[in-house]
C-alpha cells in the first residue's frame, strides 16, 4: 500500500514538500524554501507534519530552484539526497554563495534512466523549465504508479520534451501531481523566440549601450541573448558585447 502525504505547496506556490510512504518505508519529493521565507532558518521552515525523527530511504530533488531543495539545510544530514548531475552542481554552489553548505551526501540520476530508492522505483523525466536541468518524477511503489510534474513550461527551448510527455504520457499512472503555478491566469507568456525578437527591436532602437540582467541558472535565456543575429552599426555591437558580459 502506497500512502501519499502533501506537507506543503497544496495552497501556495513554492516550498514544494512530499512524501511517499510504502510499508513504512519513506522517500520524500523535493524540500523546498515557502517563497516568503526570507531570512528565517530553514530548521524553521520545516512542516509540523514531516517526522523528521524516522528514517528516511531519501529525498530526490527535481530541479534547483531554492522553492525546491532550500529546505534541506533543515533536515536530517543522514537523509540521502538525490537530484540531476547539473542540479547537483547548481545547488552546492548557490548554498556556498549564500555561505553555507549541504549537509546531506548527494547522489545523482541520469535524464530518463530508472533508479532505485529502498522500495522506490524512480524515472527522472528531462522538462523545459527556467531552471537547468529540471525533471519531472516518476515513482513506482506499493503497485502504485505516481507521477509528479515538478515545475515545467512549455515556452522554452526544451519545450519539445513537455509536447511529447503530452502526446505519450506514461501508462496506468494511479496520481498525478501537478505543478500549478499559472493555473486561473488568462493569456499567453511568450517563448524564447519570441523575446529574441523583441531584444533586436529593443537593441536596433535603443540608443547607446542596453544591458540585460537575468537569472544565472536560466540557460535558455542565456542562449537568446548569446545568440542573437548580429546588428548592423555600433550600438549594435555594444549592445552584444554589454549582453555577451
């Protein structure tokens, strides 16, 4: 038998925390930071509903936004973690950035290649998403089948990925956990394609220099600004080389 429990995020976004429970046996989905938590300790942050005095099989991470493993710092460092290669990466260097560091030891999986946690089977699914290298979850366990859709878009570069997910989703799926960020909002974000276009228009009628600020961990934005057709005169070249810095 397969017990689900939403510690947090079923009535606010971020600080996404849940746990699957087989025969006793506990693996938890992300442990993320509420977006409200400013400077509060994440050992404060911490569900009243999660026991953190139990064993743990693990936690497994989907993508490294602080909504989603800033929580860790809070929990048991015996808790094994495991999240993407890249992810792995990230969140040990935006924690030492922020002067401290991950006390649990972290594993990592591979985009679309199963794993097993004690009685979990797990198939991490490779999603567009602003943060690299994100995942959705697909957790086998008790004869269940749960499928959690960590954050995801479809306005990226990897937006093929969520298209064919749709077309061909996983078969006998018995709960779907779905990321609901944008769900009640009307109209249309626009894609990556779409802003390229509008940086040349901004750059081709911008006089002087135009700087661009965006999130480190956001490649894909990357990519559109370092990408960009090359423009025709000086304010174009100083354009690209204020983004290319």
């Amino acid at each position: 038998m397969l017990t689900l429990t939403v510690h947090r995020a079923t009535d606010q976004i971020g600080g996404n925390c849940i746990e699957i429970e087989v025969d006793g046996r506990r693996l938890l989905l992300d442990a993320g930071s509420p977006l409200d938590a400013g400077d509060i300790p994440p050992e404060q942050q911490v569900p009243s509903t999660l026991d953190l005095g139990g064993a743990m099989e693990g936690v497994v991470v989907s993508h490294p936004h602080l909504d989603h493993y800033g929580l860790l710092r809070g929990l048991p460092s015996h808790w094994p973690v495991w999240t993407g290669s890249a992810s792995a990466a990230l969140m040990r260097l935006t924690t030492r950035l922020a002067g401290a560091n991950l006390p649990q030891t972290i594993h990592t999986y591979a985009s679309f290649e199963t794993f097993e946690v004690g009685p979990f089977t797990i198939t991490p699914l490779l999603a567009d998403h602003s943060a690299f290298d994100a995942h959705m979850l697909l957790i086998q366990g008790g004869g269940r089948r749960v499928l959690y859709s960590g954050d995801f878009r479809r306005t990226g570069r990897k937006s093929s990925l969520v298209d064919r997910l749709l077309r061909e989703p996983p078969a006998d799926v018995d709960v779907l956990l779905l990321e609901g960020t944008t769900l009640g909002r009307a109209g249309s974000f626009p894609t990556e394609q779409d802003l390229e276009e509008q940086f040349v228009e901004c750059f081709e009628d911008v006089r002087g220099r135009v700087f661009v600020s965006w999130s480190a961990q956001n490649v894909d934005r990357t990519v559109t600004i370092l990408t960009l057709p090359p423009l025709d005169g000086p304010r174009g070249q100083a354009a690209a080389f204020d983004a290319a810095w």
